[in-house]
C-alpha cells in the first residue's frame, strides 16, 4: 500500500541539521505531525526555531544510540554527522550513530510495524571503479581508512535494514542520497561547496584540494528532499536502494569558477593536498528514481548556487 502523510505521526532523526530541517518542513507542509529527533551534534536549534509555534511540530534531544520509545506512523532516519570533519571528530560515534542507531530505529518500527527510511550514502561506493554508478554496484571502499566509519557504518546501517525486512517483514526504504547542498549548510564543517561560498564571500582563498580535476555530482536540497518524500510514500514492495542526486557532474575547478563569478569575488585559487581515499569522481545514475518515483532533478547547479550564496550572505 503507498502512504498519505496527512494526519500522519512522522519522526524525523536528525531534524535539527540540514537536510532534516528541510524535511521537517516540506512534512508538515503535507499535512503531518512531525516529532523531531536530534542531539544537536551538528544540528542547530535555528534550523527550526521557525517551526516551534507550529502544533504539529515538537522537537526533542535525544540521542538515537540509545533507544527511543515514541509512537509513529513512520521514520526518517537521518541522524548522522555528514561531512568528512564532523565524521572524522569522533570516529567510533560515527559508526555507533549508524549502527547502533540504525538498531534501535528499526527495532522501534519493527514494534510499531511502520515504514521505515535509512538516509543512506553515495560514499556507500567508495571511490568507484564503475561510472556512473547504478545501484547494483557494489562499491569500493577501504575498510580501514579515515573515512570508513562514515562508509562502513552506513554499508552496515544498510545491511541491517535489509536483514529487518527478510526476517521481520519490515517495510523498509533505503535512498542513497549523493552530495548535496543549499541553504542551512555548516559554514565550517569543510564541505566543498560550503567552504568555496564562504571563502568566496569573505574574499579569502578558495582551497582546491589536489589539481581540482575531480568530480562531484551537486543537487540542490528542494529536489533532494521532494525524492525522499516520494520514496516513503511508494508502495511497500519498492524498497530501493535508489539513487537520488543530480547527473549534472562538475570538477571542483569548475565549482569554484562558477562560485567565484556568482559571487563576484576576487579570491584567487591556493592548491593543497589531496585528503586521503578521495573518491576522483562521482556521478548518479538515476534510471531507477525517474522510473519509480518520477523523480528527477529541477534545480540547475547555477541556480542553486544563486540561492545557496544568498543564504549565506544574509547569514555570516
Ligand atoms: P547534518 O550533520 O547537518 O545532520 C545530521 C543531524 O543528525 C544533525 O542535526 C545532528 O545533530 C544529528 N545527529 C548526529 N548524531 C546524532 C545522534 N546520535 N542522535 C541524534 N541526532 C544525531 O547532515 P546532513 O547533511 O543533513 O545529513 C543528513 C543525513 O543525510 C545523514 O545521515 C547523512 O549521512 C545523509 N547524507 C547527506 C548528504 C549530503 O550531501 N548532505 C549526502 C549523503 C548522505
Ligand atoms: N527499541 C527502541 N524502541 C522501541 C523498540 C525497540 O529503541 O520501541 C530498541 C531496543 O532497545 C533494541 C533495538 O531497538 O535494542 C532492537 O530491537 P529488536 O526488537 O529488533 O531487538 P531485541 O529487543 O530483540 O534485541
Ligand atoms: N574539496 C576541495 N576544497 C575544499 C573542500 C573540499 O577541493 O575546501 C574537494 C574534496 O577534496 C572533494 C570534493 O571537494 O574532492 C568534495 O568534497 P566534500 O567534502 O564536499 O564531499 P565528499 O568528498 O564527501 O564527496
């Protein structure tokens, strides 16, 4: 059966951060009740003090590596430090956050027998040697390396989602979402995008890790956020993974000329060096998303950055 969100309970992990909070409110523009779950490790109250006065909305701190006992119709479960900083601060949390938290998430809606979605990751295919990449692949990721609690923790988050539904029939959705970016981004939690605006902005230097040849692949959070609201409303037979992101793949030099022109900045480009197991591109196939949720980007890369860099100017 698919999903209406009317009326509905709906929990959202993680609903202080940045995608969380776009979700928190593209939800309650739907028509439901949304219980915010989050330990503000990187999330901000800010993100959704807008929200607060709202009835349908109640936010909570609580941390998911311990177990929650609430009522809901169904959860998003996005709790999780994203950027490489964050993930790398505190290691062993990261994975604790995906699997422990992945268990006691599914372990709540196996109790309440309610659909369940995993935020998961394009980082699920480490540098990949197939490109794009299709949800078959199985990636490639060094098991030991700096980024590995982020990868592996949510390789295993997925593992477990899997195992829920072979062996409690769980209804369950798995989305792997690839970078993306917009308003309520950290300014300093290193991303790409994020640190080029801000460098740009305050006219310092914009840092290209490597020669800047490598490629990312960047969808504008409004898209992101309409793919996963459609995937949780789908029939209980789609349980993805499913990419969503945007084709469109730039190189980090060409980020950080569009960025340096929208900006009119007069920031010049400093090489450093290449952080260890960067992936040297990334691009999604998304036959799948447009086929079964009739999803697909609408935000050009140009546009989105218009409306990311006046999110920051008004901000810093
Ligand atoms: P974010 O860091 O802004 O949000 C994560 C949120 O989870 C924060 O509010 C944080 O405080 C909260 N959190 C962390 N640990 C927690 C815990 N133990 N208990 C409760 N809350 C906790 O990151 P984001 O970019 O909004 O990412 C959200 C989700 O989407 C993450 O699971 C991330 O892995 C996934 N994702 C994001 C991207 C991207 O480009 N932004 C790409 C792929 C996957
Ligand atoms: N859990 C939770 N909320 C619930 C139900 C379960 O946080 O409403 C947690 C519970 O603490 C357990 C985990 O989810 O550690 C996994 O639950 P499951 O029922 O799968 O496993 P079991 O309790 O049998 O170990
Ligand atoms: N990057 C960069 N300068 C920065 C931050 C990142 O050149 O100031 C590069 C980084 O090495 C990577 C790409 O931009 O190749 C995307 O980095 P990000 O951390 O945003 O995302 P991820 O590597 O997780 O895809």
């Amino acid at each position: 059966m698919a999903f209406t969100y009317k009326g509905k309970r709906v929990l959202v992990t993680g609903g202080a951060g940045f995608l969380g909070s776009h979700l928190c409110e593209r939800l309650l523009k739907e028509g439901a009740e949304v219980l915010c779950v989050d330990n503000y490790f990187t999330g901000r109250r800010a993100h959704i003090a807008h929200l607060i006065d709202n009835p349908l909305f109640e936010a909570m701190r609580h941390d998911i590596t311990f177990p929650l006992f609430v009522e809901v119709d169904a959860i998003f479960n996005l709790a999780c430090p994203a950027s490489p900083v964050h993930y790398q601060f505190d290691p062993v949390q990261t994975t604790k956050v995906s699997v422990h938290g992945a268990i006691n998430m599914l372990g709540l809606a196996k109790r309440l027998r309610c659909r369940i979605l995993q935020a998961s990751t394009s980082e699920v295919y480490g540098d990949p040697t197939v490109h794009p990449q299709t949800e078959d692949y199985w990636g490639n990721v060094n098991p030991i390396g700096p980024r590995a609690c982020y990868d592996e923790g949510k390789r295993c988050a997925e593992t477990l989602f899997f195992d829920y539904r072979r062996q409690h029939g769980l209804p369950i959705k798995v989305i792997r979402i690839f970078n993306t970016y917009g308003p309520r981004m950290h300014p300093n939690d290193g991303r790409v995008v994020s640190n080029f605006i801000v460098q740009a902005l305050r006219g310092e230097a914009i840092t290209m890790y490597g020669d800047g040849r490598q490629t990312r692949s960047f969808c504008y959070v409004d898209d992101l956020i309409d793919g996963m609201v459609r995937l949780m409303a789908t029939d209980e037979s789609v349980t993805g993974p499913i990419n969503v992101g945007n084709p469109a793949e730039f190189s980090m030099l060409e980020l950080a000329e569009a960025v340096v022109r929208l900006t009119g900045s007069r920031s010049e480009i400093v090489h450093k060096p290449l952080p260890q197991d960067d992936p040297r591109q990334r691009q999604p196939d998304i036959t799948l998303a447009r086929r079964t949720l009739g999803w697909e980007p609408t935000i050009a890369l140009e546009e989105g950055l218009k409306r990311t860099i006046a999110y920051f100017q008004a901000t810093l």
